[in-house]
C-alpha cells in the first residue's frame, strides 16, 4: 500500500522537508530514519526504523521493525532523524528521540522536526533534558528544526529508560490475563471503551466457537480473551503495528496460550494464506476515522473468513459507514445499541 497510506505518515509535510535540507549531502550510511517515513534525497543505504509492516512496501531506505532488533541499531550513525507523530503519544515520541540518541556515534547529531501546534515546545524541553544543550536551526510553516549533538552531556540511562517504558493492562473485563503494552501501540495503558463494549456483547451473544478471528488485535486483548472463553478455540490475530504484534505475540505465551493464538503481522487478513479460515467467529474494534476504502477492505476480508454459519461482531462508535459496507458485500446486519458504541453483527451464510 505504500507508506502515504500509513496513518501519520505524509511524505510532502514541511517538517520532512526540514530533515531532508539538514542532511542534504550527508552519506546515506551514517543516517538513521527513526519512524519517520522515507526522507527525500536520503538514498537506500540509510538505515529506517518502521513501527507498521505497510512501511516496508516500496520503502527507499533499508526498513527494520521498531521490535526487530532486541537493542536497536548499534550506536556508530552520523544523523539521527525523528519526525514525531503526535496521534501516537509523547511516550512514543520520547521514544523516538531516545531511540535515535541511542543509535548515535560520540558527537553525532540528532534532528527533530515538529509542530509548534502539536506539543514542539514540550519536545524541545525533553530533547534539552536528555540531550543537554539544543538549537532550534530553521523554521518552517509551523514547525521547528530542532539540533542537538550526543555530548558529554548526554544522558544515556534517561535514554534507555524512555526506550524500556512499559505498561500493564488488567480489566475485569479480562478476567485471568495480564497484558503487556508499550507506547506506539493503539489503546496503550488501559483496555479501550470500546473493546470493553464488544467483550461484554461477545460474552451474552456468541456461542462456542471453534475457530476466531482478530483483525486489528492490539496488543491482543479480543484474541486471549476468546482463547481464554474457548479452551478448545483456534484463534488468529492480526495487525499492522510491529510492536502490537510483538506485544500479542509476547502476551500469548505469557499466559501459556502461544499453541492456540497465532499472530500474523498483516495489512489485514493476509491472502496468501488461504488455510487460515473459515472462522466461525470475527471480533473486530475497526479503526474509529478509518477511510471507507480501509473499512471496505476489512468487509471483503471478513466475508471470505467467515464460516457460512459463522458470526463477525464489530464495535463501532459510528454505525453508518461500517453498515453500508458491511451491506455492500451482501452481508445481512443486525444493530446492538449501547450507551456510547454500536455493535454490529454481519452473516454472510
């Protein structure tokens, strides 16, 4: 799909321009890219660190997950360069300057690029802590390049905690399991709303299932929770966050459960796979703002997923769009109220 299509990600942004003026010239070797997307004039000898598996496809730069390499690049690069994403968090921003920091040579230098609108000034003050001194160099449509070498004043074990940060997630919604989270990931300190919402209409709604299916599973709540309801259940979880993945994968075996709950780092339900289903159960907390085109791919999948008697429910907070192409895929879609969510039911047999 291409990196435009990665939510945050905006390869003709001002601030990409800014990263991209402040190394022009600099050997692509010595540079890393820290979730940043590719920068232009940063040739394919760079080294880029990528949080969703779409950010592989056509990527210029060599790509390694965030969660591929146990300790991150080995420090030696010349340029480190961080274009924050603010819908993911100041954690996870605080993440990526540490990230970056960390990977740096004695004397290299770190950019950051970011809005004065979307928290720069507060950025600028944590850069300043963990960096020690920093230059704001070059203003830009509303953002700020920022410098800041790897100095004497370097702060490495504040570098190395903001880059360990973890969280725990117990709900009594989820009765016996323990979750593991981590910044960068949706939902990352507590069990969203709607998940919650969608666990309890599973609980009264769905009987036993032999085979469920995840799409979009987070760090894994829906699947374990159905692996922990349905002992003799398969189940599969799929997402496009690498760390959500590596969190699921993590929180499975956790619980012992690492035998029953496979989980796939996929764009969706993966086509080359075609023995994954049927499925005789979808839990499903698609994504809030997605595109009608991202939620119409999610009905295709779940339309060749589900069993002929099988059940998809969907938690969402606005029934509209998700209805109309659920009911474009020839799928019959029966409405559950709540307070603050819908849940919908979708049978195609």
């Amino acid at each position: 799909m291409g990196t435009a299509r990665v939510d945050g990600l905006n390869p003709d942004d001002p601030g990409i321009s800014c990263l991209a003026r402040a190394v022009a010239g600099r050997p692509a070797r010595g540079i890393l890219l820290v979730c940043c997307g590719d920068v232009p004039g940063v040739g394919p000898e760079a080294t880029r660190l990528v949080l969703d598996v779409r950010e592989h496809e056509g990527a210029v730069a060599r790509t390694v997950g965030v969660d591929e390499e146990a300790r991150g690049p080995e420090p030696g690069f010349d340029d480190a360069l961080v274009w924050p994403r603010p819908h993911l968090g100041k954690d996870f921003s605080m993440w990526c300057l540490a990230r970056g920091a960390l990977a740096l040579r004695p004397g290299g230098t770190l950019w950051c690029a970011a809005r004065k609108a979307k928290g720069a000034e507060s950025l600028v003050d944590e850069l300043r802590t963990l960096m020690g001194e920093v230059e704001v160099v070059a203003r830009d449509k509303g953002y700020r390049l920022v410098r800041a070498r790897r100095g004497d004043a370097f702060d490495e074990a504040r570098a190395r905690a903001a880059v360990a940060v973890r969280y725990t997630i117990e709900d009594p919604a989820l009765p016996g399991l323990v979750l593991a989270s981590a910044p960068g990931v949706f939902s990352r300190r507590e069990l969203d709303g709607g998940t919650r919402q969608l666990l309890e209409h599973a609980a009264t709604r769905a009987s036993v299932a032999t085979r469920v299916l995840d799409l979009g599973c987070g760090v894994g709540p829906l699947a374990l929770w159905a692996a922990m309801r349905w002992p003799e259940a398969q189940v599969v979880a799929v997402d496009s966050n690498l760390r959500a993945v590596a969190l699921a994968r993590e929180n499975a075996a956790r619980h012992g459960l690492q035998d029953r709950v496979q989980v796939l780092a996929s764009d969706g339900l993966p086509r080359e796979s075609p023995g994954l289903g049927p499925f005789s159960l979808a839990l499903v907390n698609p994504p809030t703002h997605a595109e009608p085109e991202v939620l119409g791919r999610l009905s295709d999948d779940l339309r060749r997923a589900i069993a002929l008697d099988g059940v998809a429910m969907l938690v969402v907070s606005r029934p509209g769009r998700m209805t109309e192409q659920l009911v474009r895929t020839e799928a019959r879609v029966e409405a559950f109220e709540y307070p603050r969510f819908t849940v919908l039911e979708a049978r195609w047999g």
